[in-house]
C-alpha cells in the first residue's frame, strides 16, 4: 500500500497547476484558503499587501500587464475578498478574531461551516478510499502515482462545476441522486479526464471517483444537510474557486463558478478586483478560446 503525503504548498494552493498524488487534487487550496478565512483579518490584509507588490505594469502603456502573473495575482486577491466575506458572515465568537476550528459535522450555521462540511465530506473523507481502490486497480506503483496526481488536474474542480449545473437544474433533493445525474457526472469527468492508462482502466478510475461522491451526497442528504438551494450554489461556486489549481485553464469554473460569484447579491468580490478579474480574463478568454465567453 502507498503511503500519500498531502503537501502543504498544495493545501495553500502555492502552485499554479499543483498535480499532488497525495490527495489527487481533493484538498488543494481550499484547506489553506478556509483556514485564512478563519483568520484574523490582520493576516488576510497582510497577504494582500504582498500580492498587490506582486502585481506587474506595463510601462509603456501605462497600466497592469495583461500577463499570467496578473491573473493569479488578481484570482487570488478575488479569493482573498472570499476570504473575507466568510469571516464577516460567520455568527460564532471570534476569539481574538479568529473563528473557531471545530466546525460541527454537517454544519450549516454560516456559508464557512456549509464550504467546510461538503469539502470534508464529499472531497478529503472520500480520497483515502479513492487512493486505496486506485492501489487496486493499477498495481504499478509509479502509475498509481501518476494516475494520482492526473485526478488533481481538474477534477475535482469539474465535479464541483457540474454538481453547480445539476442543482441549478434540479428542484427536489431526491432528483440529485438519480442514476441521469450520475450519468452527467461521470460523462463530465470523462471528457476531462485521462489517466494515461487503457481505457478500462481510466473509466473505472471515473466510477470509483463517482461512486465513492455520490455515497457522500447520499449521506449528507441522510443528515438532512441543505444540498439544494441558493447557499448551497454560492458554497459550491466558492469552493470550486479555492479548489481549481488553474482557473485560466478551465473555463467552466469561470462561467459557472466565478462569474455567478461576481454577480452574487451579497456583493463577495469588491468591484475593484471584479473589475480587474474581468478585464485580465477576457482578454484571456479572447485570445485563447473566445467560445468560453458564450
């Protein structure tokens, strides 16, 4: 049996495009991100300061680059104001400004306990099974580990993103758990996935990911947690963004995560980084692939 290390500069999602076999992507960024959150403010303005010094100018035309490093400075000021926003929504005693870390099973107190609920229940509680059942399936080591870290390159990002597009879709809770919802799951994941393996191989690597999620959900819904409805869909969305290792390399989490986000009523992201997210990421978009603007 392999033994999966779980980096810390991929809980922090320190890397762009962070591919860590030791949790295949399902605890990248929003650990670190959630626990900034519970924070003091103090260290979120800290990081801000250091990220806005990161930022690069254009000399000649006077304004910010429209380069990567801009992007993921701009993206990660824009979950900063994530951040934020679940500290000043949280009600529970904030000791020396810092909420508290035992958040109850199930919790739906506050969009934080909701994020950290389905994030421990549907992504980090899963993995450990996930990983023993790849160990399984592909007894090569070396490609174990490499079927690994190839779940990390957006998978679970993409799972977040149709789980967004289902309940957009769907009006009773039973509905969410159908074998037609699966089915779309799975497809999803199929189209983005490739484990570099037979085919066999990589669409049973698919089913154990689906299933194992899928008794996650069950379970939730057993707990009577409120999967459906517009809470759900924002904690969905929030955590699709601190989970995505890329987003300028996934347009769904864009169009179904961030720009929703953008336009939530709560006002999540202040218009000045709205401003710049929007600017730096459809000049992207337009260059790269003008269809993920539709």
């Amino acid at each position: 049996m392999m033994t999966n290390t779980h980096r810390a500069n991929c809980a922090n999602a320190q890397r762009p495009g962070c591919k860590c076999s030791g949790c295949g992507g399902s605890q990248h960024g929003w650990q670190g991100w959630t626990s900034l959150a519970a924070d003091q403010p103090e260290k979120r303005d800290d990081r801000r300061r250091e990220l806005k010094e990161e930022t690069e100018a254009d000399q000649r035309a006077g304004r910010r680059s429209f380069n990567a490093r801009n992007r993921q400075v701009y993206f990660d000021l824009a979950r900063l104001d994530i951040a934020d926003y679940l500290w000043a929504a949280d009600d529970r005693p904030k000791i020396n400004g810092r909420l508290p870390c035992d958040v109850e099973p199930t919790s739906t107190s506050s969009d934080l306990g909701r994020m950290d609920t389905v994030a421990r229940e549907v992504m980090e509680n899963t993995w450990p099974e996930i990983s023993a059942g790849i160990d399984s399936l592909v007894r090569n080591e070396a490609d174990a580990r490499e079927v690994k870290k190839r779940l990390a390159d957006h998978t679970w990002c993409g799972l977040l993103v149709a789980l967004i597009q289902l309940i957009e879709k769907i009006n009773k809770a039973v509905d969410l758990l159908t074998d037609t919802a699966k089915q779309f799951i799975t497809g999803t994941l199929s189209r983005r996935f490739n484990a570099g393996l037979p085919r066999l191989v990589t669409d049973a690597v698919i089913r154990l990911v689906v299933d194992k999620v899928w008794s996650a959900l069950a379970r939730l819904l057993e707990a009577h947690f409120p999967i459906l409805g517009t809470d759900t869909l924002r904690v969905l969305r929030m955590l699709a963004i601190f989970t995505c290792p890329s987003v300028e390399h996934h347009p769904e989490v864009y169009k179904h995560a961030v720009t929703p986000l953008m336009g939530d009523a709560h006002e999540i992201i202040t218009d000045e980084i709205k401003t710049h997210v929007v600017t730096l990421f459809n000049a992207w978009w337009r260059r790269r692939a003008p269809e993920a603007l539709a």
